[in-house]
C-alpha cells in the first residue's frame, strides 16, 4: 500500500510541474492577499476562469470570421495570417527583452540594500551624504522598475497572461520594500528567477504559434503560387544558450552561485554520463532491465523517501529477497563490492544532481537526456567562454543580466 501510493505522489508532482500548479496557486494567493476580498472563494474563482480564458485565446488557432456578404464562414486571408505571424514575432522579441530585464532587477535592487546597510551603520557626519547617494540609486532603481513595466504593458495580454503579470507586479513590490539582510537579497533573487521562467514560458507558447502560423503562411503561399513567409528572427547563438540555461535550471537541485558550483556541475555531469553508461552495460551483463538495477542500488520502496530518492536506506528483507532472484546477488561480488559501492555513490550524486528519479526505464531515458543536455550546455559555455577570453562563470552570469 505504501508502494502505491509514494508512486501516486510522484506522479503527482510530475503533473504539478508539468502544469506549472505551484505557480499558479502562487499567484493566486498572492493576488488574494493584496485584494483581500470578503468572499475568498468566489474571487479565485473569478481568477481562475480569467486566466482560462487567457491561455485558451494565446493557444487557439486563428479563429474563423463569418462573411459579411453571405453569412458563411471563411478563413483568414493570408495578408491577415502575415500580419498575425509578424505581430506574433514582435511581441517574442518583446518578451526576450522583458526577460532580461526582469534579470537584471537585481543589481540595482542590491545597490539600494547595500547603501542603505551603509548607511544604517554609519556615523553621524557621513549621514546626509549616505543619503543622497540612497537617493540616487532608488532612482536607478525605479528607473530600471519603470522601463519594464512600460514593456510588460506594451505586450499584448493573450501572450503574456495574468499569472506573468502577477508575478512582475510582486517583484516591483518587493523591490521597493527596505531590504537590508542578504537572506532577503536571495528571497528577492528566486523571485525573479520564478519571473523570468514564467516569461520564458510564454515565449515558448508563443514560439509554437509562430511555428503553427508559419506552416499555414507556407501552405497558403504554396497553392497561390506566392512569395514565401518571412522567416522568423533567427536566435543569436547567446540568446540560444540563454533559453537552454532557462530549461535547465528547472532540473538542478541547487543553484550556480559561484565559479567553483559551475566547476561542480560540470564535473557532476561527466560522473553522471559515467554512470548511467556502466548502468546500461551491467543490466545488459547482469541480464537485468536499467530500472530494476537502478532500484537495487536506490530502493524506492516503502523504506525510501519519497521526497528524496537519493536518501538512501537498507532494503527491506522482501525488498531484498527480490532482488537475489533477479540475479542482483553477482553484483555485490564484482571487484569485492567496490564496484556496487561506487555504482551507490554515483548514483546518489545524480539524483542529488537533477530532479529525477530513477525508479523505471522510463525514469532513467529521461535522465539520460536531462544529463545529456546539461553536459552539452556546460561543455558550450566552456566553449563560447574561451572564445570571449572570459571564465565560464562570468560567461554563465551574463546569460541572466
């Protein structure tokens, strides 16, 4: 029973991620602890129909309009398709440059909280000019505040929805707020890393869009025997190593703060590419699946964490009667149980690495791809920060300004 139903919660945190429920029920309460309405229930009702509304119009296809003369239905032309294809582009362009602004919060809002600390501990003498110099960098600040806000209000609602919006509104809010202590620095900076993922996800849904609106363009120009869609903006090879970053500081477990966690995760990567190739060529030897492996060296039973399946704990005698009959028992013998220990260790380091688990087949394909992609990213940064004559590091950090 148990079993069942730590494979129910898992389950249901991947359909939370999928659907990004957290921050939806994020937004929600946040929008309800500023509104606080007498009828809480009713109001986030009334949110939640609005943003369905909203996704489903930045989803759906053009619609059809009837004909005026005749009263049918006919498709849109394709001078109105170009235009949509063209308005949609403009407005992807819009919410790459929001996004980078939003990222770029940061700086001045660390500038107010360090002069303001300063001064706080300052003497008397040095007061009025601690304050001036307050002053100024809360006016950079609003300044920079001001400039995305005019963007994110130039962005068409149906592609950038409420919930994005809210949570722009929430980082304004907090910006503004007298922070002093570097724990509400860091509170600040997930905020906007939550911000610029709710952006990057509008952009992603309005890229598929383009690419639907495109595919008709190129039909409708086909059978009129006309000039081709223009294509859309090609990313710069920066913008594209910007977007993956996005993607894959979903999957991390622990943020890239410094130059020596960047030398972490690279290493970590090659480890974990390591380890899933021993573990596909022991199952083969072993004549075991890659899942059934893997739940020998990481039980997920009864005994295992749900949260956490890199927390690791003894097998249960039935768990471990099991595993003898699958013939797992060789493994422990092999280079005198140094090779199923370092296999432990390595695959804790993964699961400790990534947001996955390795429960099944399924489960350890879509690690392979998630270590995959984060070796191939590291090993590009690597490669774009030697080119520039810059540390990888600093080459990462400016894909978030």
């Amino acid at each position: 029973m148990l079993g069942g139903a730590e494979e129910s919660v898992q389950q249901a945190e991947a359909y939370f991620a999928r659907h990004r429920i957290r921050a939806l029920l994020a937004t929600l309460l946040v929008q309800l602890a500023k509104s606080k309405p007498e009828d809480p229930i009713s109001f986030m009702q009334h949110l939640l129909k609005e943003q369905a509304a909203t996704e489903a119009t930045s989803l759906s296809p053009t619609v059809q309009t009837p004909n005026a003369s005749s009263g049918t239905e006919q498709m849109p032309s394709a001078e109105t398709e170009q235009e949509e294809h063209d308005r949609a582009l403009a407005t992807y362009e819009k919410l790459g440059q929001l996004k980078k602004a939003v990222a770029a919060l940061g700086k001045p809002v660390d500038s107010v909280m360090r002069v303001r600390r300063q001064a706080s501990q300052g003497d008397v003498e040095s007061s009025n000019a601690s304050e001036d110099r307050l002053q100024q960098e809360e006016r950079s600040r609003d300044e920079a505040f001001d400039a995305a806000q005019s963007l994110a209000s130039s962005i068409d609602e149906t592609a950038m929805p409420g919930s994005t919006r809210a949570s722009l509104e929430e980082v304004l809010r907090q910006g503004r707020m007298p922070l002093q202590e570097k724990s509400s620095l860091n509170d600040y900076t997930r905020l906007l890393q939550r911000c610029t993922q709710a952006i990057f996800a509008d952009q992603k849904r309005l890229l598929q869009r383009i690419k639907e609106l495109k595919k008709g363009l190129s039909k409708s120009s086909a059978a009129a025997g006309g000039k081709p869609p223009r294509a859309p903006v090609r990313l710069s090879p920066e913008e594209q190593l910007q977007q993956r970053w996005f993607e894959l500081e979903l999957l991390l477990r622990s943020p890239v703060t410094s130059a020596e966690d960047w030398q972490r995760l690279g290493a970590a990567a090659k480890d974990a590419q390591q380890f899933l190739s021993d573990l596909e060529r022991l199952a083969k030897e072993l004549g075991v699946l890659k899942g059934v492996l893997s739940r020998h060296l990481l039980p997920f039973d009864s005994n295992t964490d749900i949260h956490d399946q890199s927390n690791r704990r003894p097998l249960s005698p039935r768990s471990a009667a099991i595993m003898q009959e699958t013939g797992l028992g060789a493994l422990s013998q092999m280079e005198g149980g140094a090779l199923e220990k370092r296999l432990i260790d390595q695959a804790v380091a993964l699961r400790q690495l990534v947001r996955v688990k390795l429960a099944d087949d399924a489960d350890i394909a879509q690690a392979q791809s998630a270590i995959d992609q984060l070796a191939a990213f590291c090993a590009d940064v690597e490669s774009a920060a030697h080119s520039q004559g810059q540390s990888a590091f600093e080459t990462l950090t400016a894909l978030v300004k």
